[in-house]
C-alpha cells in the first residue's frame, strides 16, 4: 500500500476501504492512525469521524482491542457537541460500537467492574434515546452478569435478550446464535448448543467472523456426543477460517485444545508454532488468559507422556522444554485469571481456567487427514495393533512353567504371537541357564527364536536341528534345517538354499514312508523346499532382486520345478489335514504358491481362483492372519481383472483378518487399496474414510512422506468429490507438501495442485487458485500431451478474471488458446477468444488488450476477437453427427456473446442514428444465435428462449413493437406446456413483461 499524502475526501474514503481489506495487524493499524492525520487534514468533520470509526474497527479486529477506547471516546465527545455533524450511517455506527466497547471493557481486568456497569447503564440509555430495541442492551448484560458468575441475572438477561424485538442494533444472527449456544454448552448442553448453531454450521447466516467462531466453539462439544467425524470436518474447515484472522485468538486456542483432547499433539504443537505473537500479545488479557491456558494443558500432555523435556514452541527470547512450558503457561494463565477475579469479586474465571487447563483427552486416536511434523510424538502416542490378552498367568511376573504352556498354546494355535511367547521363556530363563527346560523345551525356544530374526536365523535353525536330535525328533529337526535353508533363500542364496534342503528333502520323505515321523514334520520340510523354489521364481522374474535365471529359459524350469514341488506337497497335506491346524495351513500354502505361479505366468483368472481357495482355506482351519497376505494379492488380481466386488471383498478380509497383528504400514496399505477401490466406483464417503485411516497409519509407520503423501492426495480428491471443499484444501495443501516428482511422480503433482485450484475457486480465493492451476500448467507444459497444460491455462485465466486481475487473466486465456489452436481444439480456442474479448471491455480502470479504455480501443480489440471466435467457428468445417452439432452450438454462442457485447459497449455520449446502428448490429448476431440454437432441437431450447427475448428487447429499443412481440409470443409458445422449471418460469415472465412493454397494459 502506499502512503496517503494530501488525500481528499473520496480518495481518503477509498484508502479506508483498501485498508480495511487488508490482513488483521499491528499493520493495518498504523496505516489506520495514518489515516485518521490524512483526515484531520481536511477541515471536514464528517473526514474525521469515518477516519475515527475506521480506527476503532481495526483496532477491535486485531491484537489491539486495548486501542479502541481512546477514539471511541472522541467519537462519543463528537457526538454530544455537533450530532449534526454526523450522517445516518455514521449515527448507526456510533451506537452499534458501543456493544465492542462494554464487551472490550469485560476483556480489560484493569477496568472496574463498577466502571462497566455504568457503562451499560449509559448504553441502555442512549439505546432508548434512539428509539432502538433493548436486545443488544440485555445481550451485553448477559455477557456481564455470564463473565462474573451471577447465572441468576445471566438466566434472566438472557431470558429478555431472546424475548426482546431485533432492529438494527441487534447483531447479526450468526453472531447471536454463537453466543447463544456457547451458553448453552458451558451449561452442560451440548445437542442443545449445536442445535443452535446448526443455521449457521450449514450457511444461512454468516458475517465477517462466523462460521469461524462457532466452527471453533462446536469442537468440544462434539467430541463429547462421540460425534468425531463432525469434529474433524469442523476442525479443517474451520482452522482454515481462523488462521488468518489475527483477532481470533480465543477461536485459534480452541484448535489447539481440540487437536490436544484427540490424539493429535503433534499438530497442535505446529498451531503454537504458526503464531508465536499470541503467547505474548497483551491487548486483550482475556483471549491470551484462555491461549495460555490451552499452550499449559497441551505442555502437560506432553509432559504425561514422558515427553517433558523436548523442545516446543512458546515465548520468544529462549527455548522451551514441554515441561518448562507446561509450568510457565500455567503461571500466566493463573494470573491473569487472578487479575479478571479482583476485578469481578469471584472465583469463577480461576476455576474455569483450572477447569480447562485440566481436561482429559476425549478421544484416543482421531486421524485429521493432515500431516504433522514428526516431532517424535509418534513413538508416544501411536496406537499399537490390538494383541489378544496372554492367558491368565502369561505375562511379566509368571513362572515358568506358566510361559511354557502359553508359548506351546500359542505355538499349537500357529499364532503369530508365539514367537514373543517363545521369547518371554528365554527372558524368564535369563543368566540361570536353560537347566529347567527339556531337550524339546530348548529346541522350540530356539526354533522360535531363529524365526524371529528371518534372514538372519540361519545359525540358530541349525542349533534347533540338533535339539530337536537330542529330544528324539528326527522329523522336525530336519523340518528345522529346512526352515533355515529358506532363511538362506531369503537373504538372497537361493541356490545355496535349494543345496541345502536337498538332504533333509530326501531323509524327511523316507522316514515318512517308513513312519519314523509324521505328516507335519514331512510337510514342514516339503513346504520349504517349495518356498525356495518359488524364491529362486521370483529372481529369475527379476522381481526379487537380479534374475537367476538368466533367460526365459532358466526362468520355465524354475517356474516348472516350483509348481511340482507345490503340487507335491498339495498332494501330501491335502488328503491328509483333517483337524490337524499345522498341515491344513500347508495345504493352503500350496494352493497359494500355485496361485502366484499362475499370476506370474500371466494367468491372473485362475491365480484369483487358487489364491482365493488359499484364503478360505487359512480361515476355515482357524489360522486367517495367514490369508492376509494373499487376500492383499487377490485384491490387486480383482482390479486388475475388472471384478470390483471381488477386489472389495479382499481388502475388507485382510483388513479384518490382519488388523490385530499387521505393523502401521501393512495398515496403510489395506487401507489405501480399500479407498481406491470405493473411489473407483463412486462411493467417495467410504473411500474417504478408508484414505484417512492410510494417511493415519502411514504417518504412525514413519511414511508420512511416501505413503502417507499419496493417501491424503487421494483423500483430497474424495472429500472434493463430495463438495467438501475446505476440508479437501487442507488435506491437499498438507499432501502437496510431501508430494514429490520422485516419489510419486509429477502427474500426481498437477492432480493435487488442480485439485487445489477446484477447491479454492469454490471457496472464493480466486487469486490463490490461478496460482495453483498455473504452477500445474508450468509442469504440464512438459509433458507430450498438451491437453491438460492448455485446460489448466484456461481455468487459470478464469481465476485471474475473478481475482481482478485483469491483464493476467488476459494473458492466460491468450497462452491457453495458442495451446487449443496448437491441439486443434475449436471449442477450447472459441471459448478463450470470447474470454478476452469480455475482458478488454471490462478493463475500464486496467489496460487489458490496447491503451484505451473500454469505450476506445478497447471495444475495438473485443469486436476483433468475437470476429475471430466466429472464424474459428466456421473454419471447424461441417461436420457431421455429434461433432457437427457441437459447433453449430459453439456458434450459436458466441454469436449471442456478441450481440451482448456490441449491445453493451454503447458509449455515454453516443447519439440516436450511432445506439440504432449499434442495436442493428447486435441484432443481427442475436438473430443468427436463434438460428443457430433453433436447428439444435430442444436440447438447445432455454439457449435458443434466451437469445429470442434478448432479440426482443433490441426491437423494443429500436421502435419494432411487432418483432419484439412476435419474439416473445414464440418463446411463450416454446413453453406451451408450462413447467416448474426454474428456467422455464423466469423466461415466461420475462416474456410477459416484453410484451406488456411494447402492446401496453
């Protein structure tokens, strides 16, 4: 902005506006204070006053509501002396800032309860001399007798607010029913609050400052009702309304007390971060009282979670641990507290703010959809999987023989948990030695052991051979020795693991013959071998690191010798599972690897069969952890076969046959699958879901950059699907952030950033979504296909149009249609011509196209245009069919934009023969968009209706009363038949007003 110097009154009064528009701040303020000098300047007392009035505005929406009283008073004082010097709106303004002025006072613990008193008493009494309702009057004196604690003067002053009649002193809806249901709240009635404000949750009644604040105040009381979802949305929309809003902190602590009460420290951590003014910003002591009590119950949080010495944000000068800050907030808030109780006479604002800085977390875990800095809260906080509850006497503190019976349960169950039970004898075991264990007891332990550690179990598989020896096993010591030939396999010694199964292979198979071991330990070796086999499958593939196979070869023999080895053991663990849960899971093993045979054969119709009946088979013998796995591979094979359902059904069995034991990133990705498989086929509510749970978990497993990036982009695009357009920005936003071409590849990129542009252009922040389209386009430009660069050109320029930025857009729309032209695009290259040509008609303050205004060689650079949209249009040649009749309408349209235009561009001055020709010409554009529309049929119909009654009214001014009758009685005619049609009514009436215009009566 720049510096006022000698303005005079209308340039002053157009600097106020300016200002006014600019961001709340200490900023804003002093170009106020420069102002109202300006103003002084002009000898004018009505330059004074607005100046004055525009100072206390500013300063009441900002950190320095302290400031407001001083020009109010001179207001007041101008007021008394000269009230002739005052026009209407100024006389309002002056009587609606006295509700700022008692309810700024109540937020100053320096002023004396008596002084705000009589202050109410002044303005009831002004109020009636104005003959104005005594609404706003008992408002204010509910907001007294509510911040002393006399709820019975607050029940009755609320009770006469709600009965007294609104005029123009009242404040708006929104701003009552906020403060009506945060009494409501505060008095335990939380359905009843939100009930009230549900007018102004949905956009019936807005102002400058709401939904912002009720947004704010209804987090609490959502969580409370167990209605999280509500929380969450309001917590992004909302958050997104206040950030900007210097003046809002009591709204911004809200946010911080939400993300604090619902597992999201982190983020609350990077709310504090964002606004390091507000810890020390001393002009309204009531809003950083409540700041500083939520910075103490977020600090004491982390503190309770052991996380008391990490550096946080807080007041500037140094650096502060949790702990450190925890005390320090708490300290603040107290006194402040103690300040605003001498003033009133009571404890009530103490116990309040003791009340608050004491709250409980309300919710556990409640994914927001956004990241939050890893600030190693993560660790602390995460929600572990759910694990089975140990049997009675497992657990720390059990004897022995107690964690042998749990760990061989567990061992028989083949549940995933036996190997942490295995481990719990070991530790029980400890520096005494394993003298108490049996030979088996040994063996089991350090088979469970050597599984543990995968690729790195080989030596230990190996100890287990041999005490399997010792306690009598042959079978499941050579079981054992298979099992670390797989480890071999595993960490990338296929070969040497194929040598070393071998003998244990052929031992295994002749002592099951002579019955010297049984089908489990025969099984358990044969499943070996086949894991090995299918390993050295993969490597030949080259999807398992480097191909061992070398050629296409080597990779059939390998794909053969692993399918007859699966079917081997198929064939021994099949007939023979019964209820035995160790060779019926060997069963379906088999079955599995022939179903990853078959996929990597490229047969993915009988992959999806074998690996289902896998699956079932996991789940019928009472082992489903195991299904997961190939339930997540059968989810691929359904989509890629096309069977949604199928693919669906997959990843809901993994998840629920997975959820208690899969690690954060297994989580994810279900998740993920599951949201693009609902995405696909339009269910964007559960899809949404779905994406947030993946973003949450990858964020949890240490992929917030990676994994989580993409499931919030695929978020944003679900929560957009469902017009949830400031939820979907700051999801987007948060996604865009870690996105990276790398990672995820550059489309994903301009899928964002489009995205963001679609989402902005709703919320009204044009300016913000062209610069989105535009960093799209800038990569878009790249690619080969240039379709996508020269749409995002064109909606970038319809941004900029809409932003007010003229000559940007302008040149946008000039770049897009190079781009359409270039693809042989018509419709595109018409729309942007037409586009500009408006555009250097508007630019009546800004050059868009030439040096003129738009009455000069502006209107002439917009006729050239609409000159060349029609060209284009007639060059497209006629075609026929669907194509064909796209570009009679494309036509149709532009010539009805130009008879617009050349009907509208009548210059101020112009005499009669220059309007006649004018409206002739216009008139002519307008017929042959009749034309044009007509030949279209009733598709084109409300087009063709609105260019007759357009034509109609040119004959009208032309003196034509036949023509312009008989063009409306044809649009009546094409709506013989009436409708409710909002169209259809508008163009009736329209219709019957053009023809009482040029008949009479």
């Amino acid at each position: 902005m720049s510096e006022p110097t000698d303005l005079d009154f209308d340039a002053l009064r157009r600097a106020m506006q300016e200002n006014y528009e600019q961001p709340e701040g200490p900023a804003r303020n002093a170009r106020a204070e420069q102002l109202l000098i300006e103003a002084e300047k002009l000898n004018i007392p009505l330059a004074v006053i607005e100046a004055l009035g525009h100072q206390l505005k500013v300063y009441n929406y900002s950190s320095e509501k302290d400031r407001m009283f001083v020009p109010f008073a001179r207001l007041l004082r101008m007021w008394d002396e000269r009230p002739e010097d005052f026009d209407e709106y100024e006389i309002h303004s002056l009587h609606w800032v006295f509700k700022w002025v008692s309810s700024g006072m109540l937020g100053q613990p320096h002023i004396p309860l008596a002084s705000i008193e009589k202050w109410l008493g002044e303005m009831e009494h002004r109020y009636r001399l104005a003959g104005h309702s005594e609404r706003a009057v008992r408002a204010a004196e509910f907001t007294v007798a509510r911040e002393v604690g006399d709820l019975a003067r607050a029940e009755r002053a609320y009770t006469a607010w709600l009965a007294a009649d609104r005029d123009s002193m009242a404040d708006c809806h929104a701003c009552e029913l906020h403060d009506q249901g945060g009494w409501r709240a505060e008095r335990g009635a939380d359905a009843e609050a939100l009930e009230l404000w549900r007018p102004v949750l949905e956009g019936e009644y807005t102002c400058a400052h709401e939904p912002h604040a009720v947004l704010a105040s209804s987090l609490l009381p959502l969580l409370r009702l167990g209605r999280t979802d509500e929380a969450r949305a309001h917590h992004l929309r909302g958050f997104r309304l206040v950030r900007p809003m210097e003046s809002m902190r009591g709204a911004y602590a809200d946010h911080v007390e939400f993300c604090a009460l619902s597992g999201n420290e982190a983020r609350a951590l990077e709310l504090l971060a964002e606004r390091p003014s507000y810890f020390t910003d001393s002009g309204e002591p009531r809003s950083r009282m409540d700041f500083l009590a939520v910075v103490a119950l977020l600090a004491d949080r982390l503190t309770s979670l052991g996380l008391g010495t990490r550096t946080v944000p807080g007041p500037a000068g140094r650096t502060w641990t949790a702990a450190e800050l925890a005390a320090h907030a708490r300290v603040e808030a107290l006194s402040l507290a103690g300040r605003f109780d001498a003033r009133n006479g009571t404890t009530r604002v103490s116990e309040r703010i003791r009340r608050r800085m004491d709250r409980q977390p309300l919710v556990e875990r409640l994914p927001l959809g956004v990241r939050a800095e890893r600030t190693g809260l993560a660790t602390a906080t995460a929600t572990a999987p759910v694990r089975p509850s140990p049997a009675p006497g497992a657990g720390s503190g059990a004897d022995l023989p107690a964690l042998l019976a749990e760990a061989r349960r567990l061992s028989a169950a083949l549940h995933p948990e036996s190997v942490a039970a295995w481990a719990a004898v070991a530790e029980a075991v400890g520096d005494a030695g394993d003298r108490e264990l049996t030979p088996r007891d040994r063996a089991e332990m350090t088979d469970h052991e050597a599984m543990g550690l995968g690729p790195d179990g080989v030596e230990l598989f190996a100890r287990a051979a041999e005490l399997y020896e010792e306690a009598g096993d042959p079978g499941e010591a050579l079981a054992a020795r298979a099992r670390g030939a797989y480890a071999l396999a595993l960490s990338g010694r296929s070969e040497e693991a194929l040598a070393a199964v071998s003998e244990p292979y052929e031992l295994v198979l002749a002592l099951f013959a002579e019955g010297a071991t049984g089908l489990r330990q025969a099984a358990s070796v044969l499943v070996g071998r086949a894991r090995i086999l299918l390993q050295r499958v993969h490597e030949a593939a080259g999807t398992n690191g480097g191909g061992a196979g070398g050629d296409s070869g080597g990779a059939s023999k390998a794909s053969a010798a692993a399918r007859t080895s699966a079917r081997e053991l198929l064939a021994l663990a099949g007939p023979g599972a019964g209820d035995d849960l160790l060779v019926a899971s060997r069963a379906a093993e088999a079955r599995a690897m022939l179903g990853e045979l078959a996929a990597l054969s490229g047969d993915a119709e009988k992959a999806a069969e074998l690996l289902t009946e896998a699956s079932e088979a996991f789940v019928a013998a009472g082992v489903p952890w195991f299904a997961v796995e190939y339930e997540a591979r059968l989810t691929g094979l359904a989509r890629h076969l096309g069977d949604a359902e199928a693919a669906e059904r997959a990843a809901r069995a993994a998840l629920e046959h997975g959820a208690p034991f899969m690690e954060a990133t297994g989580h994810a990705q279900l998740h993920l699958q599951l949201a693009e498989i609902l995405g696909a086929t339009g269910r964007f509510g559960p899809a949404a879901d779905h994406a947030l749970e993946a973003s949450h978990w990858a964020d949890e497993g240490g992929e917030s950059a990676t994994l989580g990036a993409w499931a919030r982009h695929q978020l944003g695009g679900f929560l957009l699907r469902q017009d949830r357009w400031a939820e979907a920005a700051e999801v987007l936003e948060s996604a865009l952030a870690e996105l990276s071409a790398d990672t995820h590849g550059d489309g994903a990129i301009v899928q964002t950033r489009w995205w963001l542009g679609d989402c902005l252009t709703e919320l009204g922040e044009h300016r913000e979504a062209a610069e989105h389209w535009l960093r799209a386009a800038d990569i878009a430009r790249r690619w080969p296909e240039q379709q996508d660069h020269a749409t995002l050109a064109h909606l970038a320029a319809e941004a900029l149009g809409h932003a007010g930025l003229l000559r940007e857009a302008g040149q946008a729309y000039e770049r897009a249609g190079e781009l359409w032209l270039t693809l042989g695009n018509v419709h595109g290259l018409v729309r942007s011509l037409r586009a500009r040509a408006w555009l250097a008609v508007r630019g009546e303050s800004e050059d868009v196209e030439g040096d003129d205004g738009p009455t000069g060689a502006g209107v002439d650079v917009a006729r050239e245009l609409m000159t060349r949209a029609v060209d284009a249009c007639e060059a497209g040649g006629a075609e026929d069919g669907e194509a064909g009749e796209m570009l009679v309408a494309e036509l149709a349209h532009t010539h009805r934009q130009f008879g617009d235009l050349v009907a509208r561009s009548v210059p101020g001055d112009a005499d009669d023969e220059a309007i006649r020709v004018l409206f002739e010409e216009a008139l002519g554009h307008l017929t042959l968009a009749v034309s044009g529309f007509l030949s279209l049929g009733e598709d084109a119909l409300h087009d063709r209706t609105g260019a007759q009654l357009a034509a109609g009214w040119l004959e009208a001014d032309l003196e034509r009363p036949e023509g312009a009758a008989g063009r409306a009685r044809a649009v009546r005619d094409a709506y013989a038949g009436g409708g409710s049609d909002e169209v259809v009514v508008a163009r009736l009436a329209e219709a019957e007003r053009l023809l009482r215009a040029v008949e009479g009566g």
